[in-house]
C-alpha cells in the first residue's frame, strides 16, 4: 500500500490533525505499519470463535435493580445548608460569562 500526500491531507482534515511538513515522512511510515497491521488481522479465521460475553450484562441478569421512585429527603432548606453562598432560595455562583 502506498499513502500519497493527497491521502495524508485527507487524513488530516478527517482528524483534524495537523500533521508538519518535516514529519510527513515519519506520520506515513507510521501509517503504513498501521494498515499492514489491520491487513494482518483481517487474514485471521474467526468463524468458529465465539463472541465474549459482557460482564455487566451478566452482573445486570443476576442483580435485581431498585425501583425507580421520587424521594423528598432533602427539603430546599436543607441542600440550600450547603451552599458557599445563597439568595432569595438559590445557590450564587460566580460568573463564568463576560
């Protein structure tokens, strides 16, 4: 396989990379050995493996999940307790906006 500099531009923009012109040379070769790696693997008989199974899928099946219900713990007065700074029942918080 060969990557022309077209192709590396298009590379580029498709990251949105930026790639400088002094390791164009080192980034290709680096490519090349990547594209020779997923030929490699694409060479490999995976017809009778089978699939992995998903450990959280099999934790879900196992573990019965709470239901989902409204809880009123916690009044305003009592979260408002935690504020660093509040007013009129609102948390203050310092501008992040010019």
């Amino acid at each position: 396989m060969k990557i022309s500099k077209e192709d590396l531009q298009r590379i580029e923009k498709l990251s949105s990379l930026s790639v400088h012109a002094s390791k164009e040379a080192e980034v290709t070769e680096s490519l090349l050995k990547v594209f020779d790696w997923i030929e490699q693997l694409k060479t490999i008989d995976v017809e009778k493996t089978e699939p992995l199974t998903n450990p959280v899928i099999e934790i879900l099946k196992k573990t019965p999940m709470r239901a989902d219900k409204p809880h009123l713990d916690n009044s305003k007065e009592d979260v408002l307790l935690n504020a660093p700074d509040q007013n009129y029942g609102f948390f203050l918080v310092p501008k992040v906006v010019e």
